[in-house]
C-alpha cells in the first residue's frame, strides 16, 4: 500500500531547490520547476528560428491561452483570464472601469488589505471616490459581519483580499459576493495568496472579478499576473487603461475609439511578456495537475502540524486556528523575529519576516513534516527557549 502523500512527495524532483534547502517560502516566492529551462529555450529557439512569425505562430494569443491553464484552480471559464505582468497592471486597468457618482462613490476594504493596492485605491479619490477601512481587533482578521455591514447601499466597489497576506486570514468570499449583489456594488477579489493552496470557485461564489499572480503557489515566477472578469458583466465595461491587443480588429490600425474585444481579450493592453508566459506554464500545470482540492487537504494537515509543534516550542502564532479560515502560511510571532528569520535563512531553512506577523512559514504540497519539525528545532535553538 502506498504511503500517504507518496505522489505529491514524488514530484519533489521537479524542484531543484528542494536538494539543497528546506524551502519554506511559497506564499512569497514558489519553487522553480525543472521544466521553466525548457520553456525559456523553447521561447529563445523560436525567436531565434521564426523570428517575427513567432507572433502569428502562438505568442500572439499566449495572454489568453496562458491564462486558460489557471480556469480549473479560479473556476472560472476559459478565455475570461487575462495575463498582466503583474497585479498592479491588473487591478488598475480593471479600476479604469469604475466610476463613482456623488450617490454611490464608496470603495470599501479592510486595514489588513496588501498595501500595494491600497496605494492604487488611493489613486481613486481623484475621481471621486470616497474610501472606507474596515478595522481589525487583533491584526489576524476582520469579522464577516462588521465587513459585511460596512458595504452600504452607497458602495461603489469593494476590493479586498481572500487569504490576507500577513496572518493567512481566510475571507468569506462567496458572503461578501451575495452582500455586494444586494447593494448593487462590485467585488474586486485579490486572490494572489489563495490560487493554487486554496479552492476557488468564482463564477459560483458570483465574484465579479479577480486579480492575482504567479509569484507564490502557483511556482510560475514573476512577470505573469492576471486579471478575471465575470462574463456576466464583462462586455458592461471600457478600461480607459488600453491597448491594441483589446481591439476587435487590432491589425486594422484604426484611428479613433478602440472597438473592444470580447472575453479576456477586452481586458488586455500592449505587447504581453512573451518570457513570463513562457516560465510560468510549468508550475500551472503542475499545480493544476495536482488539483487544489488535493492541495488544500495536504496544506491543512501540514499547517495545523507545525502551529503544533511551534506552540508547543513555546511560541506565539498570528495564524488562524479555525481551518476554514486558515490559508497556507504560519506566522510565529517572537519579538527578535527579523533578526532570527536571517539566521533561519543562513542556515538554508528559507522563510520570510513581515512586520506585525513575525517570521512566516509557508509548507507547500511537495514539503515534510520533518522539514517543518527541522525548521521550528533550529527556530527554539536559536530563540535560547
């Protein structure tokens, strides 16, 4: 009989790293898969050999059909993904497509939303835009109701993180979908630290649209973020942020308004990052291969093992205990964090410090056990407890 978890544990060999450290970082860098060197020499062999043909030959379409390999993990259909070099292109070409009337010009989202796109948000109140930060009582998470209740009959947009970045917080995303309907205000879903560790089922959660990257589970690198939007209203929006692969005819060379495309097409701009889409295809695959149903069941037992062991070495967690609101990072919290994640890392036990959270571990499918009880042995040694 097999052992448990013997197929994922076979496809450690697909990463290189996993030789050489106890890699513990997959909600911030993923590990390379063995088969980007083929797919960064494919990319360089056709424009060597095919040269300016390689764009009727397959780089033309890559925004669209790269995307296609993220529909089973965002649940989504195919041909609504849009590929973006990363989500900051992503979230404000979909911004481009918000206005907000003096009656309904309210965005709201919580205080533990990654800053980036705080920054862009900002960016609104010159159109307009009035801005709403939900708190949080302890810095983990915000309760559903206080979220729910602050998205008014005046909300215009609400943009928030499903798997908040710091604690690994889980938000009900599908109650935040049916709130947002009833007031008549869109939500913008940042999935970028659940997509491959967590299952996502937008269309049936009825999410408007999302944004997210490779960077993290998904192990497809960085330069390849995308954006979904639900087809139920995507032909209802203009992006001002254009280009010409959103035309309907872009090798007309027409002058004047753009006629935008249909699907995920409207939602691109110019030239796409031909290497990026290139490097992450082997991690998507992978990953969806697996199946994040499979992941996910794997990510719980792995995550609830090492805030055991963490706990029981004496330290404090800045995780959810409640699996339905864990996503795939602990957070240990100890007041000499930043400087013991360095030592961690010169010891080839790679992991990450965040202010506010602590020292945060990030087991994927293809990690240990004892790599989790490696970790956490060095972390008390080096911490005197």
């Amino acid at each position: 009989m097999a052992a448990p978890h013997e197929d994922l544990l076979a496809l450690r060999s697909e990463f290189p790293i996993l030789e050489t450290s106890t890699y513990l970082i997959n909600n911030s860098l993923g590990a390379m898969p063995r088969r980007v060197h083929d797919e960064l020499e494919t990319f360089a062999t056709e424009w060597e050999t095919r040269g300016v043909r390689a764009w009727h030959e397959g780089w033309w379409e890559m925004a669209i059909t790269t995307g296609d390999l993220l529909a089973p993990l965002l649940g989504v259909q195919p041909g609504s993904i849009a590929m973006h070099q990363n989500v900051s292109v992503a979230a404000a070409l979909f911004l481009s497509c918000i206005d907000y009337p003096a009656a309904k010009n309210r965005i709201v989202y919580t205080e533990l939303h990654f800053p980036n796109v705080m920054y862009l948000l900002e960016g609104e109140r010159k159109k307009g835009a009035e801005i709403v930060v939900v708190p949080s009582d302890d810095g983990i998470g915000v309760p559903t109701e206080r979220l729910l209740a602050a998205i008014d009959e005046r909300t215009r947009l609400v943009p928030i993180s499903h798997t908040l970045f710091r604690s690994a917080f889980i938000q009900d995303a599908e109650a935040i979908a049916r709130r947002c309907r009833e007031v008549g205000a869109t939500l913008l879903l940042d999935v970028y630290q659940s997509t491959g560790v967590v299952p996502l089922y937008l269309e049936k959660w009825g999410v408007d649209a999302a944004v997210g990257g490779s960077v993290k589970w998904l192990c497809g690198g960085p330069g390849a973020g995308y954006l979904w939007v639900n087809p139920e209203i995507a032909d209802t929006l203009e992006p001002s942020f254009t280009g010409w692969q959103s035309d309907e005819e872009p090798f007309a060379f027409r002058p004047g308004p753009i006629r935008y495309a249909k699907g995920g097409w409207r939602f691109l701009t110019g030239t796409p990052n031909i290497p990026a889409l290139y490097s992450c295809r082997p991690g998507y695959r992978i990953v969806a291969g697996v199946g994040a149903e499979k992941i996910r069941e794997r990510s719980l037992a792995l995550t609830a093992h090492l805030m055991g062991i963490a706990e029981e070495a004496g330290f404090t967690l800045n995780t959810p205990r409640d699996p339905k609101h864990r996503g795939g990072t602990v957070s240990i919290w100890h007041e000499d964090a930043e400087r013991l994640c360095k030592e961690l890392i010169a010891r080839e036990i790679v992991c990450d410090y965040r202010p506010r959270a602590g020292i945060r571990l990030s087991p994927h499918f293809y990690n240990t056990e004892a790599e989790l009880e490696h970790a956490v042995r060095t972390l008390k040694e080096l911490a005197g407890r």
